[in-house]
C-alpha cells in the first residue's frame, strides 16, 4: 500500500492506531475484497460447501475463526458520496448497459448500430435568475447577471453558483413542483413521440406501436440551480424489439424531429394545493439538446457511443447532494415525514411528532438547497399534494424518480449484470476448491439437477452492523484508491470480453 497524499498529525495517529489492531492484516484483506468500501456490512455467521454426493465437506468458513470474528461485506450503495468505490462498481454496470444498448453486447444483438439512436438533453425551464459562471469564446469568465443584480465574474467553485440572486422572488414553489412533475412529464413526452412518429408514417399510433417500439436509457442529473435534468440515448427499434429494424422511412432525423417537436408540446398539469397558487403547467425548458450518436462522433452535432455511454454512467453516481444538499432523507423513516403514528390519532414515537430527524433550519446548507427542502416540506403537509409525497423527498428537493432508468427492452439490466459477476465468482471458487470444469455451486434451498455436477452451500448468517473506526476509514480510502489506480493501468492491458468490475 502507498500513500499519495499528505496526512495531517491526527490522522496518523489514527492511522497507527489502527494498523496496531492486531487483526489488520486481516481486516485490510477483507476491505481490499470489497473494493475498499467505505461503509461495510459486518456479518456473523458461517457456511460450508458441502459435495452431495460423497457428503465430503469442501470449505468451511466460520466467522468465530476470524481475528475479527466478522464477515465485511461491500455496502452496494450507488452514491459517490456515501461509497466511491462501491459507486465505481455501479457507474461501471451503468456504463456497460447504455453501451450495449447502443452498440450490442450483452443480450443486445450488435445490428442496433443501424438503428436510428439518438441522445438527448431535457431541461427545467427558468423559475428566477441564478448566480452562473459563463464563459466566453476566449475563455474568460462573462459577468455573472447584470440586469438580475450580479455584476460578479465567478470564480471556478464559487458555492453561489446555482443559487437565487433574489431568493424574496425566486419561485420556490415552481421549482419544487417541477422537479415531482419530472417523471410524469418525461412519460407524457414519449407517448408524443410516438404520435409524432405516426403522424410522419400516415399510420395511427395504434398501427405505429405495431410496426416499431421506442426504447430508452436515462439518467437524471441535478444542476447547480437544485433542478433535475435528464440524459436521455432514445433507439427506435421493430416491433419486436432489438433484434428487429424499424421501418425505413424512420430515419435517425425523423426520430430527432419527433423529440424535438414533443420536447416543444408536451406539458402536465400540477395538482393544486393551497400553497401553489392554483394548477400549474409543467413544461421542458427551452435548452433541448438532441444529437446523433455515432460510432465515429463526427459532425459538432454527433457524439460517440463511448461518450454518450460515459457520460450517462458518471452521472448514475450522483445524486442531489452535487447541489449542495443532503444524501439521506430529512424526515422520519418511521413515520414518513408526516408525525403520526399508523393509526393517525397518535404522534409518531421515533421523532415526538415532528416528522423530521432534523431542523432543517441548523442544516449546514447552502440558503437555496435549504429554501428548496423547506418548501417541499411546507408544501408537503397539504393533504391535496399528497401523491407528491414531498416530505419524504425533501432531501431530493421533491425529486422522487430514479437516478436511472430504462424501458424494458433497451438494453441489459443491472440485475443480470450483478449476476455474471456473482457467477464468476462462484467459478472462481469451484476452481479454488478444485472441483470438476463442469461443476456448479448452489444454495440449499436453490432449485438444482441432483445428478448433475453439483456442489451446495449451506450458510447460517446474522447483522452485526456496518462502517469503520476513523482509522479504518482512511486506509479503505487508500486501497480504494490503489484499487483505482490499477484499474487504471489495467485498460492500458490486452483484456477479456467480460471485465470483471473488481
Ligand atoms: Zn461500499
Ligand atoms: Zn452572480
Ligand atoms: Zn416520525
């Protein structure tokens, strides 16, 4: 293990508190196996891999034999702030679905690249001026807003970028209720899509769904203004699916057309509630950005598969927090935010009846983040925004859809992704314990073929808890990061056609 950077007087001395543990060696075995994880689950328990028909036990592997006494096992979380490496493995599986969709692989019959692919961007419209940072052609920094008030040129970091110059007029409200509207706003313009296309072929939608099936692959990303926006690949396939073709008068600019024009028209209503000044439309911002994808990312208008699915994959990661607010939710998990117990006649036990873990007013946030959570979370104690289950979403300034998505058909899923990894590693294990090439590994309660090559499982486990001393948690950052680094140097190397994602 090297380290790369400096550490202060106190963090060594955690750092040598830790090493002094006398199952280190051990435990840094067990966090390298994770990948580093920066809050691993402790388990209890053991387990045997038994061959059935011989009754010869293979392994046995019981906690009660570790020096620590405990299992660590990766915490899967996909945000960066909460695990970086764990959020790697996932922008990795990201990665490799939206590419597949684009390009084939992995269930995906390569013949997609000939059908008509295109990415786009899909933006929130304006609910007051924001603080930004512009450049210019030369690379210089543009004045901030004049007219609004701001006469600054932002500095590259400056926390007021995306915040309200005038949060007194800043439509709060808008905002909060754009970003809970977003998902139905998404699903009203793909079913536009699909009217466009109608429209262009002389079909009805019904005939149209009969002959092509638009597939996509998203992902949200919040901007610095606390407003969602999404990336979207969109593939016009056959009826059927990937692995057939579209009609030939759907070409990538009539497709391109299509999501332009629903991107212009498509609009859903807000329910009303007494703090939203009646019912109010939801609609795209003006900045839609639709370019092909090509193999090749000629043209300014073009971009490659490799970027597109990049690009998507890095943004999987992220959640709100990248705007300065919180990774966990502001209200009671217990009692959704809303204070009372099940039966709604008694406060709620875990937070006394406030509905909140926290007072969203000594949250160290930046004014905007907290003015977006204060009015989901005014907004949400109306009865008639119920749906919008605002409260519960506060931490996500009303955003409740996921960080990403796909039609069924578009690609692989994360799913059988995790599952190819998980049987590579059992493979590994059959090998380690020098069973026959044939061989399969299965849990006792599994369905198998008992004359088959078969070896079982039989585990017994139980939650300890998770996470790390302070002193832990600098080395996992560390073997996270050397981890990182011969990930790095792997790609420079000859490789497989499955990439095991460490
Ligand atoms: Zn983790
Ligand atoms: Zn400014
Ligand atoms: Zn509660």
């Amino acid at each position: 293990m090297s380290f790369k950077r400096d550490f202060t007087e106190e963090e060594i001395a955690v750092l040598v508190e830790a090493a002094a543990d006398p199952g280190f060696g051990r435990w840094r075995e067990m966090i390298r196996s994770t990948g580093g994880c920066a809050d691993p689950i402790h388990l209890h328990g053991r387990s045997e891999i038994i061959d059935p028909a011989t009754g010869e036990v293979l392994l046995d592997y019981d906690t009660d034999k570790e020096p620590l006494h405990r299992l660590l096992v990766a915490c899967r979380n996909r945000r960066a702030s909460r695990c970086p490496s764990c959020a790697e493995t996932y922008r990795a599986d990201t990665y490799q679905l939206i590419r597949a969709g684009l390009v084939g692989g992995k269930d995906v019959p390569p013949s997609v690249i000939a059908h008509p692919r295109s990415f786009a961007t899909f933006t929130a419209p304006s609910f007051g001026p924001v603080h930004h940072r512009v450049l210019n052609a030369d690379g210089t920094v543009r004045l901030c807003q004049p007219a609004a008030g701001c006469r600054l040129r932002h500095q590259k970091g400056d926390p007021l970028v995306g915040q309200a110059i005038d949060p007194g007029s800043y439509d709060y409200v808008g905002a909060v209720l754009w970003n809970a509207m977003s998902g139905a706003l998404w699903h009203r313009t793909t079913t536009i899509v699909v009217r466009e296309l109608a429209a262009v072929a002389g079909m009805s939608e019904r005939d149209l769904r009969r002959t092509c099936r638009l597939s996509y692959g998203k992902v949200a990303e919040f901007q610095a203004r606390g407003l969602v926006h999404f990336h979207v690949v969109i593939r016009l396939d056959g009826a059927e699916g990937p692995d057939q073709e579209a009609p030939s008068v759907f070409t990538v600019e009539v497709l391109e057309d299509a999501v332009r024009h629903a991107a212009q028209q498509a609009v859903v209503w807000a329910p009303a509630g007494a703090g939203t000044g009646g019912r109010r439309t939801v609609v795209w911002g003006r900045e839609i950005d639709v370019q092909a994808v090509t193999l090749a990312g000629v043209g300014a208008a073009e971009v490659t598969d490799q970027q597109v699915a990049g690009y998507l994959a890095k943004y999987a990661t992220k959640a709100a927090e990248t705007t300065g607010t919180l990774d966990r939710p502001v209200a009671c998990w217990h009692c959704k935010g809303s204070g009372a117990d099940s039966s709604g006649l008694r406060r709620c036990g875990r937070c006394g009846g406030r509905g909140s873990k926290y007072e969203i007013a000594d949250l160290t946030l930046n004014q905007h983040a907290k003015a977006m959570i204060q009015t989901c979370w005014d907004l949400g104690a109306d009865p008639a925004l119920e749906e919008l289950r605002l409260r519960p979403w506060a931490h996500m300034l009303g955003f409740r859809g996921h960080f990403s998505t796909k039609s069924r058909l578009y690609s692989t899923t994360l799913t059988k992704l995790r599952s190819a990894r998980l049987e590579w590693r059992k493979a590994r294990l059959l090998r380690f314990l020098g069973c026959p090439e044939e061989a399969t590994l299965h849990h006792l309660e599994d369905d198998f073929d008992p004359d088959a090559e078969t070896v079982l499982a039989v585990g017994h486990w139980q939650y300890l808890g998770r996470g790390h001393t302070a002193g832990q948690a600098l080395y996992a950052r560390t073997i996270a990061e050397d981890l990182a680094e011969e990930r790095r140097l792997a790609r420079f190397a000859p490789n497989d056609e499955w990439e095991e994602p460490a």
